[in-house]
C-alpha cells in the first residue's frame, strides 16, 4: 500500500510494507525540484535514516531496475 500527498514544495510517496512478517518500517520518499530523498526509521538507533538523490542518479536507479548485470553510461539522445 502507497499514500500519495502534493505538498508545497515536494510531493511525498510512502511505501507501507504489507508483505510477510517481519514488516519493515514505513518509507517515506519526498520529490523536490532538485532532488528526492529516501526516510525510513531505523529501530535500532531510533533515528531516521535520510538518503538523497540527485534526479540524475534517480533517472540512472530507474533505468537500472531493468538492466542486467554490467556497467553502463546513460547519453543523451543527441549525443
């Protein structure tokens, strides 16, 4: 299950795991102009933990999610 939320300046995701038990905690994933950022509890420092992203190595996990194993470079179009 996913919330969907626009906020003022970014729109916000989060993920609720509702697979098998051990559930992990929530994930929230928050979408602004120049960057998104990744926030998931971490129950065993009782902080949350904070990833960012630029939206290059966002477009380049997207892509990635579909590759097999290797290297790659993504180029533009005209390049």
């Amino acid at each position: 299950m996913f919330t969907i939320e626009h906020e003022f300046d970014a729109t916000v995701i989060t993920l609720l795991d509702e697979g098998t038990a051990p559930l992990q905690e929530d994930i929230t994933i928050n979408s602004f102009a120049e960057c998104v950022t990744i926030e998931q509890y971490d129950p065993r420092t009782d902080r949350v933990q904070l990833i960012t992203l630029s939206l290059d190595q966002l477009r380049d996990l997207s892509v990635a999610l579909d590759l097999p194993e290797g290297v790659y470079q993504l180029r533009d179009a005209t390049e």
